[in-house]
C-alpha cells in the first residue's frame, strides 16, 4: 500500500499545474478550429504545400543522418575494441552543446565562394570564377538537413549506446550457440532489441527538427516555423498564423502517436539481464577506420565550430563587446535559472505525487504536463499569445472600469510569458530527470517512515530529497541549459529592447556579423557542456 493518503490539497496541485502547463495549446487549438482567414487559404492553394512537403522532407533526412551517425557510434563504443573507446565515448556527446543555427552559420561562412575553403581551392587551382569548378551549396535543404544531424545526432547514439549495454548477453550467446555469426547476431539479435531506443530518439530528433527555426531561416528553407513566423510577422495575421502552428501540431502529434504505438507491447529484456560481455576485437584497420568516423563526428559537430568561434574571439573582441555581453548574458541566466527551478520544483511535487499518492489517476498529471516537450517553440509563442492577450485586454478593461489607470500588457508583454513557455517546452526533461531518480528508490523506503509513525511530508524530506539530490541537480543543469539556447519563443515573447544571448547571436547571424557576438556564443556552448560533464562524471562513478 502506497505510504501517501488522499490528500486533496497534493492531488489539487499536481493537476493545477498539469492543467496550467496545458492550457495554453489548448486554448491555441481551440482558437485555430474558429479562425476563418483569407490569408490561410490563400497560402493553402499556392505555397502551403511546398512548406509542408519541406517540413516532412527535413525531417525525413535529419532522423535517416541521425540514425546512419549515431547507431554505427553506439556500436562501435559499447560493442568494440575501438581506439580511444573511452575517450570518444563522452566526446560524441559534445555536438549537444552547439546551437544548430551557430554550427549553420559558422559552416556556410567556411564553405560558402567567398570563404577561406572556396578561395583556398582557387588559388591552388587557378580558377578563375564559379564556372570553373564544382562546389556544393551548403545553403540548401540538404544542407540544413547534414547541420541539424550534427548537432542532433547524440540523442540516438547516447539512447542507443545505453540499449546496447543494457542487453542480456545470455540472448546473444544463445543465438552464437544456433549457429549464428558475430555478424548475423548484431542484426538479428542486438539491433532489434535496441530498437525501442532507437525509436525514441528518433522520434526526439525529429520533433526537435521540426521546432527549428534559426537554422532553416538561415538557410532560405521554407518550412511550417518560418510560415508561422512570416504569416504573422510578416503578413500580420495572428488567425493564419495560429492555423499554421496548428496545421504542425498535427505533425508532432502524429509523430509521437507512431513512436508510442511502435513500442507498444515490446518486452524485450530478462527480469535479471547479465550485461557483462566481451568486446568484439577489431583488426588494427578496422579499429583505425571506426576511429576515423567517430573522431569525424566530434570534429564536424564539436570541435571545428569551437575552433572557428576562438578564432572569430581572437580576432574581433573588444572590450564594447564584453560589456553588451553582461547585459544579456544577465537577462539569459536570470530567465534560465526562473526556468529550471521552477519546472524542477513541479516535476518534484509531480513525481512524488505519482509515487506515493493513491489516487486512481496519478500517471496523468505527469504525463499531460509534458507533452509540451514535443511543441516547437514558435507555436508555443503563439500559444502564450493567444491565451495571455486576451487576459490583458480583460485586466485593462476591469481596472479601467474600476476607475484605475491601466496597467498595461503584464503577461503577453513581460518576462512572464518567456518563462511560461520555457516551463511549459522543458517541464517533459525534468520529469523525466526526476521520475528516473525516484525510480531507483526501493517501494520499502516509502513504507518504512509509515511504519514509524512518521508524516509523508516529513519522510519526503527526511528520505526522498536527499536520495534525489543528484537527479534534482541534472534535472536543474539540463533544464537550465536548454532555456539558454531556446531562440524562438524568446525571439517572438520578448518585451521591447530586451535581449538573451541567443536573440542577439541570432540578430548578428542575420546580419552578417556573428564575429561581434562570438564571446556570446562560447558562453552558450560552455553552458551547454555542464551536464555533459556532470553525467559523465556521473556514469564513471556508478
């Protein structure tokens, strides 16, 4: 029997928050069934359809890249005697940190005609002009589609790597004693029972593609976020844009929907798997050869845009520089730092809500609160919009009424509404977090304070809390990091003449001038290195 009663006022709050984090998509979804726009139509019947076709094509291109990087990585550290295993093991988790639309840009600058390795060519060469030779453009959606990858592909080989040293080698051993090779046993046998991990972090790279906006702006890829944006930007019509962000909703939704159904009912795994098992030896070539390709992945990923963005630091900082870099290095921790603690603070009363609550229905909460992980952050933009709007008008027109002076837009206009949306997009990654570490706590721990007469408040502070310190602490540093990256909900949320780091690096990306907003970009990718490093830190002590 579960340690927690049925308290009401636990079971009240796990579901306000669960709601709150809902009711922004939901009013966006309700809103969007009632919208009658000209505009929508219009661009139905003319450029709708490339945009959706863009869409589903990026997608498609980035999950087949993350999958061709990532699976063959995952194999080779967990299954081989690969040179440097150990090193590449944490390295290939690097490219997690880098921005897409940073790497974006930084690659179009190398390789673009005007850059050091197009001009490099001509010299040796002696080409004269573009018609001289054959060079890709960069700035295409297959281009778009290699970038995403780079940066994206961890989430498979991280997911995958774990499913592969996770497997029962018993299984493996009996499909070697029916005759099977080495070969024949890694695709029969070891790639099949990883494939629920595969298809999850498909699955998360592909909703992340799909949520991308820098990137494919950059490169003149039209896509379902840039219509969002230039439909109501551009053309200004909030309805059309609200169809649109809908319109992709539908895609998420389909896209999570497959992913679950593709797991349903898969049972894999003994209920005690021997996980110790020998390393396939490789030849001296063979080891060379996966060498080369995992150190291509880190350097294409990692460690040649650091490069570039030190050098771009050596050449052009200044001290102007250091000092706008204050400002909205400021404004980005103090939105990121809201962010965490709050969405860790909710997914803590969540999580223990699950656990230790006797309510028929406590799964939910978790679950609906979040499915905002799967939204793009335009949409979401569009969400907070269409629900905060309204309330401000309402509060304006009740205070006017009143005979008080209005007090203007205090939630569609302010911090606020940037840091709704960030709990509401990274909630999903600190449930997770959380919910994995009150796993690893044994049901006797919640029975015991019961036993000794102790309140389940008491024993969630005296048993649980120091238990979860280290998945609080992950839950707080990912969350955290992934708000100071996030660039379309703050690019759309935020009030006049107020800067993150990741809006000004995108404003000097457009113009041309990333070389000022280097120091910036270090930043975010240092910031972006610090769970890397605590989880590795993590796994070598286990």
């Amino acid at each position: 029997m579960l340690t927690g009663n049925k308290n009401t006022s636990w079971k009240f709050f796990s579901w306000f928050f669960a709601l709150a984090l809902m009711s922004p998509i939901v009013v966006m979804l309700l809103g969007s069934i009632n919208a009658s726009s000209d505009l929508f139509s219009h661009l139905w019947a003319t450029v709708l359809p490339e945009y959706i076709r863009n869409t589903l094509v990026l997608g498609a291109l980035v999950a087949l890249l993350s999958f061709c990087f990532g699976v063959p990585a995952a194999a080779l550290i967990s299954q081989t005697n690969i040179v440097m295993g150990k090193q590449l093991r944490w390295l290939l988790m690097l490219p997690l940190a880098m921005p897409a639309y940073l790497v974006a840009y930084l690659y179009t600058d190398l390789f673009d005609y005007a850059g050091p390795v197009q001009r490099l060519l001509r010299a040796w060469f002696d080409w004269q002009s573009p018609n001289d030779y054959y060079f890709f453009d960069i700035r295409t959606l297959g281009g778009a589609a290699v970038v995403i990858a780079l940066v994206m592909f961890p989430y498979v080989y991280m997911l995958t790597r774990t499913a592969f040293e996770q497997q029962d080698r018993n299984l493996l051993r009996a499909s070697r004693l029916l005759g099977c090779t080495e070969r024949q046993s890694f695709f029969q046998m070891t790639l099949p029972l990883a494939r629920p991990a595969i298809a999850v972090s498909l699955a998360l790279v592909t909703m992340e593609t799909l949520a991308d906006f820098a990137t494919v702006q950059y490169f003149a890829v039209s896509t379902l976020t840039t219509a969002i944006y230039d439909t109501w930007l551009g053309y200004n019509d909030f309805a059309a844009a609200n169809a649109l962000a809908s319109v992709l909703m539908l895609f998420i939704l389909f896209i999570v929907v497959a992913e679950q159904r593709a797991r349903a009912g898969q049972r894999h795994q003994s209920s005690r798997p021997n996980t110790q098992h020998q390393r396939k030896q490789l030849s001296i070539a063979q080891q060379i050869i996966g060498s080369i390709f995992c150190w291509f992945l880190v350097f294409a990923g990692f460690l040649l845009p650091v490069i570039l963005l030190l050098v771009m630091v050596i050449d052009y900082a200044d001290y102007q520089q250091l000092v706008a870099l204050i400002a909205t290095g400021k404004n980005s921790i103090e939105i990121a730092t809201y962010t965490a603690t709050i969405a860790t603070f909710i997914a803590l009363i969540l999580a223990l809500f699950q656990r230790l609550h006797q309510s028929r229905f406590r799964m939910l909460p978790v679950q609906i609160s979040g499915f905002g992980y799967a939204i793009p952050g335009t949409v979401l933009a569009m969400a907070m919009l269409a629900t905060f709007g309204p309330l401000d008008h309402a509060i304006n027109d009740v205070a006017k009424a009143l005979g008080f002076a209005a007090p203007g837009l205090i939630l569609s206009g302010t911090v606020f509404a940037i840091v709704f949306a960030y709990i509401v997009r990274f909630s999903a990654i600190a449930n997770g977090t959380i919910s994995a570490g009150i796993e690893q706590i044994p049901k006797s721990l919640d029975l015991a304070p019961a036993s000794l007469g102790v309140t389940t408040l008491s024993a969630i502070f005296r048993v649980h809390l120091p238990l979860l310190k280290s998945s609080i602490l992950v839950a707080w540093l990912l969350v955290f990091v992934e708000a100071m990256k996030e660039l379309p909900a703050v690019l759309l949320l935020r009030p006049f003449n107020f800067e993150t780091l990741s809006t000004q690096i995108y404003q000097l990306i457009s113009d041309e001038r990333l070389e000022q907003g280097a120091l910036g970009a270090i930043l975010i990718v240092l910031f972006g290195l610090l769970p890397i490093i605590i989880l590795n830190r993590q796994k070598d002590t286990q």
